[in-house]
C-alpha cells in the first residue's frame, strides 16, 4: 500500500477501474484509495455499486465528462449548432451528404493517465485487457491489486454500510498522523448495527488501508453519551494509553471515557494523544 501511495504523489492524472462482477470490498477499498487524491483519481465502476452506496456515503455527485465523437472522414462536418430545451438537447450538423451514422460514436471522455490501478479482476491477463480501452499518458505504470487480497477482512453486509459511513465521515490529521472518525446516531440506524460492530470494521479497515498511527472512532449511540475507542499498532503507545486511562485494552483497541459531545471528545482525546504519542 505505501508503494501504492507514493505512486499516486507521484502521477499527473490516475485511473482506477473495476469490472462489472466487482465486490462491494473492491468498490470501498477503491473508494479509500480515492481519498489519497479525489482530485486527479477517477474510479470506473459498475454503476449499481456507486447507485448502492451513494446513499451510505452520502457521496456527492462528480462531475462526468462525455464525448460526442464525429468521425469526419465518414461524415464531413461544415455547420455545428445546437439548441437546448428544457429537458433536451439538440445538436445540427451540416453538410452536403446524407449523415453517416457509423460516424458517430458516444463515451464516458476521461484524462489520459499515466498510472492505472486495477482490483478485483481475477488475473493479470484479464486486468491487462481493460488497458487498452483506457486513455493513457505516453507509457502508462499499471499496478494490479490482485483479486483476493485481503479476505481475511470479510465483513457482513450491515458492518460493511457501517464501514462506508465511518470512512465517509473521517479525515486525517498529519501532525499527529491520527485519523479522526464519527459514528452518528443515524448512522447506526441506517447500517441497522449496534457498537458492538465498531472493532471489526476498524480493524477491516486498517487490512483495507496503510493505516496511519492511530485511528480514533467516536459515536453516538441511543441515549448515551459520546463514547470513543483508539486503535494503534504500536503496542509500547497502547499500552501507554490505557495505563494513562486505568482501562483495559483489547486487541490493539483502547476505550476512551465518555464525552457530553463530538467536539469535547476530539478536544480532550487530541490533547491524551499529543501527550502520549509526542510525550
């Protein structure tokens, strides 16, 4: 993944695609990959999985380019113009022959890339395929994510929507290297799961990801307070932590005390950290 990372830093414009028989798994963790970079990274995938968890994400709508292409050897153009209705778009074209359909062709335009990233395709070959379909910046790297990778971290489906709002609902913090997540009330109800589902998603999560030091997941729940955990992998910080709070830990996982809000509970839990992980 850090090889993956360093790759997007270092291109000018990336794809990512999926095949039409892609995972939820695959459409999360691309979504996650996305994030490194939203602005040069385009995701290609099947349009039920972004239609499915749009909602989940509250994933707001990206603009999409898509081309008209006229072939003018087929069908010379001399007059183009177009009139726009209230639900329609029409557009003219001029010449002095009959219009030779064939000539017309209509597609998804995307920047050429100069690194593609492929999941979910069950070989090399089968990723390599889609290649050619894709506009590409002179001798484009492809780095292949094979079909698999990661099973272990299985999910079922409620934690799965759960996982899709936690990750929507996170940002990463670079001074402390901490990635700051929240669980609405909401949130709960719609992914119909409890926060007895939290330490299996964060830890789905960080087999999806190169996770950063530590990740902070806070929620809401019924009519308890602000309640919160901290995940970390380094057991001499962990250790430290739940020493610091008189708490026992479990499996790299750190309970927190609860707060009266999400903003006291980030302002209290960042000073813990600072002092903890900088101390």
């Amino acid at each position: 993944m850090d090889e993956l990372k360093q790759a997007i830093r270092e291109a000018r414009s990336v794809i990512i695609i999926l095949p039409d028989h892609s995972s939820d798994k695959d459409f999360l963790a691309a979504l996650q990959i996305q994030k490194i970079n939203p602005e040069k990274i385009h995701l290609i995938a099947p349009a039920e999985k972004e239609q499915n968890w749009s909602d989940t994400f509250d994933i707001k709508p990206v603009k999409k380019e898509f081309a008209i292409t006229i072939d003018t050897a087929l069908s010379p153009v001399e007059e183009l113009r177009y009139e726009k209705g209230d639900s329609s778009l029409t557009i003219f074209l001029t010449h002095k022959h009959a219009f030779n359909q064939a000539a017309l062709s209509f597609a998804e335009h995307l920047p050429p890339a100069d690194l593609i990233v492929t999941m979910g395709f069950s070989t090399l070959a089968d990723a390599e395929h889609y290649l050619e379909l894709l506009p590409r910046q002179g001798t484009a790297r492809h780095i292949w994510l094979e079909n698999g990778e990661g099973e272990k971290a299985k999910l079922p489906l409620p934690s799965l929507a759960l996982m899709g709002r936690l990750m929507v609902r996170s940002r990463h913090d670079p001074d402390l290297n901490v990635l700051w997540s929240f669980i609405t009330r909401d949130d709960f109800t719609k992914a119909q799961t409890t926060p007895e589902d939290i330490p299996v998603v964060v830890r789905t999560l960080v087999k999806l990801t190169s996770p950063p030091s530590a990740i902070v997941t806070f929620w809401q729940y019924g009519e308890r307070r602000t309640q919160g955990v901290v995940w970390s992998e380094n057991k001499t910080f962990i250790a430290t932590l739940a020493s610091k709070l008189h708490v026992e830990q479990s499996d790299s996982i750190v309970p927190l005390p609860e707060f009266d809000n999400f903003i006291e509970a980030e302002t209290e839990t960042r000073k813990l950290l600072h002092g903890t992980l900088m101390g």
